[in-house]
C-alpha cells in the first residue's frame, strides 16, 4: 500500500471543523456561485502536490498498460465505438 498524504474523501464529512472553519465555510456560501467556484478550484489545487510514491506506482502502472497493449492482451475498445455510445444515430 502506498503512503502518501491523501486523504480518503469518504471520511471527509466525518472530520469536524473548528469553528472558525465553520464560520468560513457559512462565509464561502453566501457568496456567488461564480466566486464559490473559483474558491473550490483555488482549495483543490491546494491540495494537489507532487507525491513521488503515488507518482511511482502510476508510472509501474502505465508501463504495464502499454507492455499489455503491445503485446496484445490488453482488452481494447476502438475510438469509434466509444464516441458512438456518445453521439446520436
């Protein structure tokens, strides 16, 4: 299992916040819903560095896709076929 700083979102609505978080969080939701949405992308990327461990496994991961498509074991589905199940007849 890998180590890394991630926290499982499932658990996030367990955590509970202090209550200058609260107050923050009653602030974030007064406000527009386009100033909402740039708060959200300003907190997400604030939680999105680099983690060389999960870095590592995706690279073992990719290397394992692409020796299985090359050498054909690897299930494949045609580009048509899957922007047909998106496209109207």
């Amino acid at each position: 299992m890998v180590e890394s700083n991630v926290v499982a979102w499932h658990c996030i609505r367990d955590v509970v916040m202090k209550p200058e978080s609260g107050n923050l969080l009653k602030e974030a939701l007064a406000l527009p819903p386009i100033e909402r949405a740039a708060l959200v992308d300003r907190l997400l990327n604030s939680l999105d560095k680099p983690d060389d461990a999960i870095d590592q496994v995706w690279r073992k991961e990719i290397a394992a896709r692409l020796r299985a498509y090359r050498s054909g074991t690897a299930a494949t589905v045609s580009a048509e076929d899957v922007l047909a199940e998106y496209v109207g007849p």
